[in-house]
C-alpha cells in the first residue's frame, strides 16, 4: 500500500431525492478533497441485496465501504480516522488538539447524529403515522439540548478543535440531516459554522461528485 | 504526563436503579481494569447543574469525562481509543487488525448503540405515552436488523476483531442497554458474545466499583 494507491469508496447509483446529498460516502469524498487525493468509486444498487462478498467489507451491508491498497475499513468515523492520521490538514499532530478533534468526531457520531436521525424518522420515514408528531415532540427538546451544546462549544472558534479537523467533516454532514427543518438556524453560531463547512471548495466537489454518480433513473 | 499519573473519571454520586451498571463510565472503568491501571473516581451530582467549568471538559454535561495529566478527554469512544493507543490488550498493533477493531468500535457507538437507545426511550422514558408502543414496534425491525448483523460477523470469532479490544467493551456495554427485553437473547452468537464479555474479571470489577460509588440516598 502506497501514497500513490487509488483508494475506492463505495456509493449508491440511485437513491430517492431526500437522501441525496446525505448520503454517508459524501464525508469520506469530502475528507479526500481536502487533501486532493484521487479515489474510484464503485457504484452498487441500494434497492438489491448486495452481494454476501459485500458483508466481509461492511458487515451492515451500508454504504460506504472504503479500501485503500488491502485494507478495507467501515464506518464512516473510522474511515475519517484513517485519513487524518495520515494527513495533518484534516487531523493536528498536536497531542491535545489531536484527542479534542477525535472527542468532537466521537460526539458528531455518538451524542449529536442519535437525536437528529430521530427527528428524521419521524419527519420523513414515518411522517404518516398518527403517532409521529408526538414522538417527534418527545424527542426535539434533547435535539435542540445537543444542538445548544455544539453551538456554545464554537463560542470564538471557527471549528470545533480550533483548525479545521475530520470532527467537522463529521459534524456539518450529520447537521445536514436537518436541511428539511429550520432546528439549526436557531443557533447562530452553530448555522454560521454550518455555513462556513459547506462553503469549503472540497465539500462542494464532494457534493457534486456524489450527485454526478446517481443515474437518472432506477434501473 | 507519565504512565505513573493516575486518571480520573467523571461518575454520577446516585441515578436511578433502571440506569445502575448503565452509566458509561463502566467503560472506562473497564478498559482500565484491562490493563490494571489505577484511576480515581470523581463523583458528581446527577441532578443539580454541574459548575460552568466542567463544560469545558464534557460539552454535553454528562459523564464520564476523562483526564490524564493534562489531558482532558470526552465521549467514551475516544477515551477507548486513547488508552488502546497506549497498550495492544485493548487494541492490537497489527494495522489490519487495529482498523478492524476500531471500525467496530465505531460501529458500536453509531450503527448500533443508536437503534437500542430508542428502544430504551420508549420502554422507559415513554413507557407510559400511548404512542410509545406503536412508535416502538416501528423501531424494533432495525434493532433486530443490526443486532443480527453483529450476530452474524461474530461466527466463529471470540470477539469483534479477532482479539479483545476496545471494540468488545463498547458493544458489550452498548448490549447491556437491552437487559429489560429479551432481544440480544434472540441471537445465539451475540448472546453468548455478550455473556463472554461480562464474565471477563475486569469487567466484574468495573461494574463493582461503579455500583459501589452510588450512595444509598440522593443528597
């Protein structure tokens, strides 16, 4: 495995227009932009079971899956740790910048993405059921707490470990998940951090990368 | 900082008994009691506000936090990673074997963790919401979902990544959320990966010191 290999993510080819730009490869495209390194996508089809070889990659059988020379690596955090390892501008070499940047991908994924893909269960996923609203109503307040929460930790700062790190990567795709909502814009500094990720050169090539792979039409 | 210095991990002086051998610095603990590192407790009350100081230390108030010498971390999963960092017994050198254990230690913090916690909300914090059993059984097929993917990657294996690592302690830990249902009982590989977790020693003593922390009463 060397610098020069092509690492390959795996994408959909086609998923229903809610989902797109929120599909999970757009965090790994992103931190690949970042430092300029070119990857190969392999394209499966969401709406057929993929095949059992496909379980030994991701073992939830999602996308993406990420292999770079022989290593395969899942979920999304990983992937990202990965890649900051091996680069600097996407993870600080400084030991304490390091772990805030590393408790700041753990929280996107673990403390912030929980409550968010709730509010889109109920919005999206089970917006006819009768008994949506009032989950949704028993679930937004814990939303808005951990929004809060992010919003007061980027009090004077640009990014959340202070230089741009895979924390953000993390955290502005998980906040995209409210796009149908107006939860963010309640918070100042948490929409204007919002706003600034994907403003990034690399997040908007990332972005158009991943809708250039969908087909028009299922097939 | 020195390995000589003894971390300290944040813990609730009291919680209900539902959430007894459920707070996550059981994970902490446990890692530690792996590699026979010993740590100091601070106690902290669950039900009154923590001092403005301690959100410098754990963005969301909530336990555990993390310290070694100067170092301050927050969410579990990067004090796991952090102290696996520091010794192969709980996350092993090999470099496919490492990303193996961290995917997974991802996997359990966002792939699965996620679905139980919902489960949890609507058996306890909504048990009594006459929406809580339909938005429940709507939420029950993806939890069953994932539970028997790690179920089915665990064939023929001990644990997650081959050797014991900081992947087993987050996904035995996250399980243990469930001991209310009968659901991880459903899934032979994964019930017995799961009593294989929690007959480790270490572990015994992790869930030993946390319960003996409680005090009887609430201050």
């Amino acid at each position: 495995m060397t610098e020069a290999t092509r690492p390959v993510v795996t994408a959909f080819e086609w998923v229903p227009p809610f989902a797109r730009g929120l599909v999970r490869d757009l965090r790994v495209r992103w931190a690949l932009e970042e430092i300029g390194r070119p990857y190969d996508v392999e394209l499966l089809n969401a709406r057929a079971p993929r095949p059992d070889e496909y379980l030994a990659r991701q073992p939830f059988d999602q996308v993406p899956s990420f292999r770079d020379g022989d290593l395969d690596i899942f979920e999304t955090g990983a992937m990202l740790l990965y890649l900051g390892e091996k680069d600097e501008r996407l993870l600080p070499a400084d030991t304490k910048a390091r772990w805030e940047a590393i408790a700041w991908l753990f929280s996107a994924l673990n403390s912030v993405e929980p409550v968010i893909v709730r509010i889109v269960s109920y919005d999206i996923f089970h917006k006819d059921k009768p008994w949506a609203p009032d989950a949704r109503e028993a679930s937004v307040g814990l939303c808005r707490q951990k929004l809060k929460r992010v919003n007061d930790a980027l009090a004077g700062k640009d990014w959340l470990a202070g230089q741009f790190s895979i924390a953000d990567i993390a955290m502005v795709t998980v906040l995209n998940n409210l796009r149908h909502t107006d939860l963010v814009a309640e918070y100042p500094a948490l929409a204007e951090y919002h706003a600034r990720g994907t403003a990034r050169p690399a997040y908007q090539r990332a972005l158009e990368a991943q809708m250039a792979d969908f087909v028009e039409e299922p097939a």
